[in-house]
C-alpha cells in the first residue's frame, strides 16, 4: 500500500540532488593510504554499494584523497556501506596542493554507522581533497567502504509536495497445488515517488541536464530533507523517464520522481 506523506508545513528543509560526482570524474585521480589486494580502491567506483574497498591494514592515519585536476567546488561528502567504529576521528580535508601540514579547509566529520554524510556550511573550490580516518581500534583491522560522493547539489527552488514510499520484497513465493508455500528469501528494497507541483522553467533546464547525464543507468544520492542528511539520505537510482506536465502560468510545470535504492 502506499502511503503519502505530505511536505507542506513550514519549517521543512529542501530536497537535494547529489548527482555530478567529482570523484568518478575521467580527471580525477584517485588513491589511498593503502588497499587489500582482494578489495582494490577501484571498487568503490562500482555502482554496488556492497563491491567495496578496504584497506590492507589500519593505518595511522588511513585516507582516501582525489585529485580533481583543477580546483573545483565540493559543498558535500558522502561515505555509503562503511565499517568505521563510533570512537573514530574522521575528517575532511583540501587543498591547493599536496601537502597536508596546513590544509586550507579541515573539517570534522561527525560518525554515524554504515553512511556518513558531512554537508559544508558553503560550497568551498579546491583542487585536492581527502578524507582522513583515525581508527586504531577498528575490530575488523581494515577500513571498508562501498561507495562515495564528493561534489555539490542541485535543489530545486520549490520542494516535493508529496512522498509515497513503497517497501518492496522480491522474494520468489511458489504454492503446491496443495496449497504448500516454499519461499526464496530476498533482500528487500524500497521505491520512492515524489511530486513536485511546482518546477520553474530554469529548474525543468537543469533537471533536464541531470536526467541526460545519469538516465536510469547511474546511481546518485538524494536527501529529502536537508534539515536532516543523515536521515533522509538515499543512494537511488531513477525507475522512470523524467517528464514535465500540468503546464501553469509562466511555464511553471510539475513533476514526477520515481526512484528505488540501489542494492
């Protein structure tokens, strides 16, 4: 059954595209303190959160950096399917160059388990970036991620108005003709759909531009609320094409979001 859920109080955050990631981009380079030969660092450019990198040990610290080749905007990080314990220091780090005694932006990055999200107050325009982890402690020995984002957003001027969210089972359920039930157990995903009424003309160009370059062939986040990253953020990718109607006055139109979690 679906169940909608209305986003019209006052108050609520925005909704937020995190599609153009810097860190799959053809220039940007990619490395790390270190990686298991089983689980090299080119895992977690795959779109399966679950492929993941790890480190060959625990380092002091460990790190993933990106050079982006030239100096470029990043206003968010995302770390998806992670093992980092709760006591670990985790920070955000750029730069200018390649030298990390003085970086020009450091931040912490609060923990929360299996995704971090950390949203910079303003978009900042470096060159070099890295996530640093401290995690002696770390019981598996290693530092694992499935997936991440650097990069920016797009939020569109006027939120959803609505949410119909959709648990879905794909077990595989089959009934002798006794009736008998035997059951291939499947995770469960979910699907989301969301209504916007209201998308201004500039909006419908830049949602255009999006759609053109992840399709329904690449994965990107989304977070719902921006008043609340670390809990209404999804790792999605698109179930449908994306089409403007209910034409309104000054070529204002609305649209339709329809998105499942990529598993």
């Amino acid at each position: 059954m679906t169940i909608p859920v209305y986003y019209s109080a006052p108050g609520v955050g925005r909704f937020r595209f995190y599609w153009n990631n810097l860190a799959d981009a053809d220039a940007t380079v990619e490395t790390s303190s270190s990686a298991a030969a089983e689980y090299p660092l080119a895992n977690i450019k795959n779109i399966w959160p679950t492929y993941e990198f790890r480190t060959s040990s625990l380092g002091a610290p460990d790190f993933i950096k990106w050079d982006l080749g030239t100096a470029q905007y990043v206003s968010c990080f995302i770390l998806w399917n992670h093992n980092i314990s709760a006591g670990a220091t985790i920070r955000l780090q750029g730069n200018d160059s390649d030298a990390w005694g003085a970086p020009a932006f450091d931040e912490a990055v609060t923990w929360n388990a299996e995704n971090l999200v950390h949203v910079l107050t303003s978009a900042v325009s470096l060159r070099w970036w890295r996530i640093i982890i401290t995690d002696a402690a770390n019981p598996d020995g290693y530092i694992s991620a499935g997936c991440r984002f650097l990069g920016t957003y797009f939020q569109p001027g006027e939120s959803n108005a609505t949410r119909a969210p959709e648990l879905i089972d794909p077990s595989e359920v089959a009934f002798s003709r006794g009736g008998q039930m035997t059951a291939a157990q499947l995770d469960g995903y979910d699907q989301m759909s969301y209504r916007f009424d209201i998308v201004s003309p500039a909006d419908q160009a830049t949602m255009k531009t999006i759609y053109r370059a992840i399709g329904r062939f690449k994965p990107y986040f989304i977070i719902e609320d921006s008043n609340y990253p670390l809990t209404t953020v999804y790792y999605v990718h698109n179930i449908s094409r994306w089409g403007f109607g209910d034409i309104k006055a000054g070529g204002y139109k609305s649209f339709q979001l329809d998105v499942e979690t990529q598993r």
